[in-house]
C-alpha cells in the first residue's frame, strides 16, 4: 500500500516500511500444486509457477464492463469533487456493493481457487486509475514488500476497466522473478512521481519484462512476489484497473487486515478472517 494514499480510519492500518520489518514473514513462493483440478490447465499452472503470472482471461463482456466502467466514473467524480486523487479508492470492496460482488464474482474465483485452494479470502480491492498527463509511475516493486501477511500465498487479480496497453501504461512484469524471494528496495525519491514508495533497481537481472496488455473486461493474475510496476501515462487515454487481492485462508494478517476479509470460496476454520457483507450502501 502507498504512503501518499488518503487512510480512512475506519479500515485497515497501513504499515509503515519499519514496522513490516518487524514481522516474521514466510517470503517464500510456494509452486501450485501442477495435479490439481481446477479452471487452469496444467500447461498454465506450469506457467504460472515458472513466470509468477498469467494474463488475457475474458471475464466480462463489452456490456458489463460498460456498466462497470459507468460506475466507476460516478465513483471518482465524487472522489474527485471530494479534493481527493485519482489513486485514492482503496479497501473498495468495503465501501462499495459493486466491488464486493466484483470480488465474490464466481467467474473470478474459479481462477482464484486454482491458485490458492479450496479455502480463499478476498481481502483487498483498491482502484489504480492513470489519468491521461498525471505524471504519475508505478516503480517497480513486489507487492508481498507493503503487506503484513504471512506465509506468501496471496495473488493478485488485476481487472481492466479500460483498455490497457503500452501506449497508455499497462502494468509490466518481470518474469520469472518471484523465485527469488523478498528482494532489496530503497525508498523512493520525490522526483520519481511513483504513486507507492518503494523502489527496486537493477530488475532487469531478476527476468525478462513483460507487458500485461488487457482488454477492458480482461484480467490478469500474478503472486505476490512478482516485480511488477508501470510507466507514465503519456497518452491522451485513461488507464484504470481494478486490483482485487486474495490469499488462501491459512494466511495470517497483522496490524488488522485479517478485518477487511471477505471470505469468497470454501471455509476459514480457524476464525483468524473477517467475513464482511455486502454495503448496505456506496461509501465512495
């Protein structure tokens, strides 16, 4: 999560890099099991294993997205007109009931599930939206970096809104780079414009970048410990998507995000997550 985004008090705490540091994390990427059932074949999970993402999955056609997208606007109009920025919808799934079904979504968690098992939470969802000449980059880093979770069993769903491509600053992935584990960051300076505060250099010795082109309506999977990152949207399109986060129940949360849960395919036997509702109504 990024420092320069607005906290609501009413969500989660949004850890500071001193106190992540604090914690005693299982940083590992651990392989999907290639035997399991599930909506992926066994040529993807092999894939995804080895390249840490898969991308170009069709889960809403050109009406829904269109409803979606129409949504969305209203959403950041309010924001917007709110002095807020364009970045600022995070924990959507709590604030908005569109969000949460979005998450719940069984076309989506079908996917998930392939990836983390039976029992899965949703517990992130949070709005990255590139107005065209913001300025604004996402530098490269490693989203298990900002989240107090343990062991490294979460990925995320990247959900086009727009249309997202090299010429309006689709997100990038450096293949192959999660088997390297937690990697080394400094934080980033004013003049890099990146919308988070972590920066990993030198990438290019941890794989090959990728682009992660989708259509609106596409997603996009990849583990938590995959570098990732996008440039400056130089054209005169948006780029919004739509990052929903799940792990696999077993996951434990510090510093409260076991609170933000919603529980989206199996059980949680244990009790450690939240399973939220549905909003009763739009908070953004």
């Amino acid at each position: 999560m990024a420092s320069n985004l607005i906290e609501d008090k009413r969500f989660k705490k949004l850890p500071s890099p001193e106190e992540i540091k604090t914690l005693d994390r299982d940083l590992r990427f651990h392989p999907v099991s290639v035997g399991r059932t599930n909506a992926f074949t066994p040529e993807e999970i092999e894939r995804f294993n080895r390249q840490g993402y898969l991308k170009g999955y069709r889960i809403f056609d050109n009406t829904e997205i269109a409803s979606i997208r129409t949504r969305f606007d209203d959403m950041l109009a309010r924001v917007l007109a709110a002095g807020q920025h364009s970045y600022s919808i995070i924990s959507a799934h709590l604030k908005s009931g569109m969000v949460h079904d979005i998450l719940r979504d069984t076309r989506i968690v079908r996917y998930v599930t392939g990836l983390l098992g039976d029992d899965v939470v949703g517990w992130g969802a949070h709005f990255f939206c590139k107005m065209p000449g913001d300025g604004k980059a996402v530098s490269w880093h490693q989203d298990a970096s900002y989240w107090p979770l343990s062991p490294s069993r979460t990925v995320t769903v990247w959900l086009a809104i727009d249309d997202a491509d090299t010429e309006n600053a689709c997100m990038r992935f450096i293949a192959g780079s999660h088997h390297f584990g937690h990697l080394t960051y400094r934080l980033s300076e004013a003049g890099e414009n990146n919308v988070l505060h972590q920066t990993v250099d030198g990438v290019e010795q941890y794989g090959t970048p990728m682009d992660d082109e989708l259509k609106a309506g596409e997603v996009s999977f990849h583990s938590d410990l995959l570098l990732h990152g996008s440039e400056i949207n130089r054209s005169s399109r948006r780029r919004c998507g739509l990052t929903l986060r799940y792990c696999a129940a077993q996951v434990r949360a510090g510093f409260g995000w076991d609170r933000e849960g919603v529980i989206v395919a199996g059980s949680d036997p244990s009790g450690h997550w939240a399973d939220n509702p549905r909003p009763l109504e739009d908070l953004v």
